[in-house]
C-alpha cells in the first residue's frame, strides 16, 4: 500500500505540468534575411570586438554596451563591394552582483587572433553607415553565422 502511494505520488509530479518560460527567436529563412538586408557578404573578422560609447537595453531590461567589430570581405553576395565594413552589434554590460538574466539574448564576440572562420552575415545600413543584423541585435547568431569550408 504505501509503495502504490510512493508510485503514485512520484507519477503525478512528474506528470503535472509545470510553468515553462521562454522567449520567441527569429526564425526567418535564408530567403527572408537575404530579402530584407541592404548587404549580404562572406567576410572573416580582422579586429577584436571592441566597445563604442553607446548604452542601452535589449529584451527591456538587459544592459548592454554597444561595440563594433572590423570585417574583411570575402565575397559579396548582395550590396555594394566594399573591401572592409564595420559590424555594429552589442555585448552584455555586467550585471550586479547575485542578479542573473533567464533567456537572454544570443550575441556575438569576434578575435581574429584565436577565430580565423569565415561568416555568412545579413546586414541592414544604419544611418551613421555602419552595419547592423538584418534579424535583430537581440540574436545575433539569426543574421551572422559561420560558414566552413572556404580556405583562407
């Protein structure tokens, strides 16, 4: 009797349903990034992330500093050629101490000395020039992504 009980109690917390959170990402096909973006390019990291003076928020409440990584093109495949670009996307400013971020945003940091693989990326122009993801700056992993195979 008292094993049914155990069985029993151990079946419906397992089977209850518990309160899950998430957030949605983007989930566009290459057609609709390469559809919406100003500039489409295979192009490989030559400087090291870096931070720019710009602060703000992604997802409402998550700080974050805004930073520019340098690229080499490699190959346009939409927009105009261009030897170099500047990538404007964001990094997580530090959060106080015993405060943690659940589903955060999926950014991108860029060294050229330790990454030397390409990236298929999908960019809107800013208005100051610089280049930004097509998909957005909160999943920067939906409009950059590593491509392999391609010899340096």
């Amino acid at each position: 009797m008292k094993r049914t009980a155990i069985i029993t109690a151990i079946l419906m917390a397992i089977s209850t349903a518990h309160p899950a959170s998430g957030r949605l990402i983007d989930d566009r096909t290459f057609e609709q990034l390469f559809a919406k973006a100003d500039f489409v390019v295979i192009a490989r990291p030559t400087s090291a992330t870096h931070d720019t003076r710009e602060r703000g928020f992604l997802l409402g409440n998550l700080p974050v500093i805004g930073v520019i990584t340098e690229f080499q093109t490699l190959l346009v495949l939409k927009g105009a050629k261009r030897e170099r670009f500047m990538l404007h996307h964001y990094r997580e400013a530090p959060l106080p101490s015993g405060v943690a971020f659940v589903n955060g945003p999926t950014l991108l940091s860029f060294d050229p000395k330790e990454d030397h693989r390409p990236y298929l990326l999908f960019l809107v122009r800013e208005p100051d020039g610089r280049l930004a993801p097509v998909a957005s700056q909160t999943d920067l992993d939906v409009s950059v992504r590593q491509v392999g195979g391609i010899a340096e």
